[in-house]
C-alpha cells in the first residue's frame, strides 16, 4: 500500500441535491429540490447522469426525493466522513482538515498535526474553512458491483448533523448490524431565519418504507447470519476500510477537490451567503421598525 495516500471506498458516481450552473459568465452553485445520480464524468454540460438515475426517477413518478440504500459499512464513522476542510480556491486541494480538537495542515515542511479551534474561531482559514463531509452509501439496483458506493458531499450542517444521529442510533438499535439495514435516503425541507422563509432541503437517513424497526432489525440479523455463513466478513472489511483511511493525511484529491471547490467552497457560494445575511438583517430591521410605528401610533 503506497503511504501517504488515503484508500477510501470505491466510487462508481454521486449523489447530488444540486448542480453547478453558468450565470453572468460565472459558474455557481445552485441547490435542487431532488436527487440526482450522476456518473464521475463531467463534461461542459455538466455531470453524466447515471442509468440508475432513470430508473429510480421512473419508479418515483418524477421528483426523485428518496433513493433505497444500505450502507457499505458497520461503523458509522467509516459511512460519513466528516471534517473542518479548508481548500486552495486555486488549485483544489485540501490545506487543513480538523476535527475541532486536532488538525493536519499543509506547510512548508509538510503535514504538520496542530490544535484545532474549529471553522468558527480558526484565524488561519478566516472564514474559509467548513464542515464538509462525504457519505458512501450502496444504492439498491447497482448489485453488479457489491463494493461500488454512491458519495453524497455536503458542507449543509443540517444534514451532517442528522446524518450522524441516524448513523449512531440505527448502529445501536440493530445490534451494530448498520451494514445490513434496508435504508432509504430522503430528502426534507424545513424553514429558517437565515432562508427568510424561504425552505432549504437537507438529506435524511432512514429505514426503507413500510417497514417497522422490529421487523428491519429482525431482517438485518438474519442477513448478517447468512454472509457470515457464505464466508462474508464484515469485520474485516471495516478493519480495512480503517485502515485505508488512516493511510493518508488528506482524504480528498487534487484532481477531485476542483468539483468540490466550485461546488461548495466557490467564491460565488461566499457572495450569495452574504447577500442572504444582509437581506435577513435588512428583514429583521423592516419589522423592528414597524414594531415601533404600531407601538407610537398606540400611544
């Protein structure tokens, strides 16, 4: 195994809620109300579809807003990884990935291991560095290739948050059976100050429709039962996935870390987050001020 590079799972495409778009001669991200499985070929017109995109579309009746399926590991650590991430804008490469507590960072002398005070309060990234987190998950139809994961990247604290809750406690409910649960993934809305109203949509993690937890976690034993049996070992290979990713000091590639830049990291992300706060404050300032008109026209 060669040192120094992270052996993450095999990728056979991506999952999505978004796409990248040309506006004003820039190319910005613009965020979706569905899924989307997409190959890792990208052309100017933007990412292939995959074929399994089609027919899970076909089979939801248009918006594709949940996708069948199971998770790769038992760990729910090795599933999402989640991390503090400053990139280079310019060249796409990760320069300082942190936990909160400790960090690697990229220096002259190489990958230093330093404290880390986290996105918010680090005055090395100021105000660049965010959670950005990848979750590899097999999806039902693309049985051809048993190891083959769909990754779904993400910096939306909402749906790091609520993916790593459903990880730990379905890894708990099923007696550390996560691997062999039928999961669904689903996409939800909700309403905040920061979207003025407006709904932002974030991914869930839950059990496949119609089914109970008794009756999930009585099937997940028994498949676990019957790949023990056929000579599957599950421990094993989550050993190896450990130790694959401890192998290297950055999981993301250069070569990758361009698409993760222009989508989540893009300068244009950073204008249209500023423009949101201002129109938030401008918003709140409106009805303080009509507050205090109602409150003078009553005296």
């Amino acid at each position: 195994m060669l040192k120094g590079l992270a052996i993450t799972p095999p990728a056979i495409g991506r999952i999505s809620i978004g796409r990248v778009v040309e506006r004003n001669g820039k190319r910005l991200p613009e965020k979706d109300d569905q899924f989307t499985l997409t190959t890792q070929v990208q052309t100017r017109d933007g990412w292939v579809l995959h074929p399994l995109d089609d027919e899970l579309r076909k089979a939801a009746g248009g918006k594709l807003r949940s996708i069948p399926v199971q998770m790769l590991f038992n760990d729910p650590a090795l599933n999402l990884r989640a991390d503090y991430s400053l990139f280079d804008r310019n060249k796409g490469r990760p320069m300082c990935v942190g936990n909160g507590e400790t960090c690697r960072r990229r220096g002259k002398d190489g990958v230093e291991q330093l404290p880390c005070p986290g996105a918010d309060a680090c005055g090395f990234a100021q105000g660049e560095c965010k959670p950005y987190a990848r979750l590899h998950a097999l999806v039902d139809g693309g049985a051809s290739d048993e190891l083959g994961s769909f990754v779904l990247r993400t910096t939306s604290y909402n749906t790091i948050r609520t993916l790593a809750a459903r990880l730990e406690y379905l890894h708990a409910e099923s007696d550390g059976n996560l691997a062999c649960l039928p999961l669904e993934l689903k996409l939800r809305g909700k309403s905040t100050a920061m979207s003025f109203g407006t709904p932002i949509y974030y991914v869930d993690l839950v059990l496949r429709a119609g089914l109970s937890m008794e009756q999930a976690v009585a099937d997940a034993k028994q498949l676990a039962k019957r790949r023990r049996e056929a000579g599957v070992d599950q421990k094993a290979l989550d050993q190896a996935a450990h130790r694959g990713f401890a192998n290297g000091a950055f999981e993301e590639l250069e070569e990758d870390g361009s698409a993760v830049v222009e989508e989540f990291f893009s300068t244009g992300a950073a204008d249209r987050a500023a423009d949101v706060g201002a129109c938030v404050e401008s918003g709140l300032k409106s009805r303080l001020d009509a507050r205090v008109a109602a409150a003078t026209n009553r005296a």
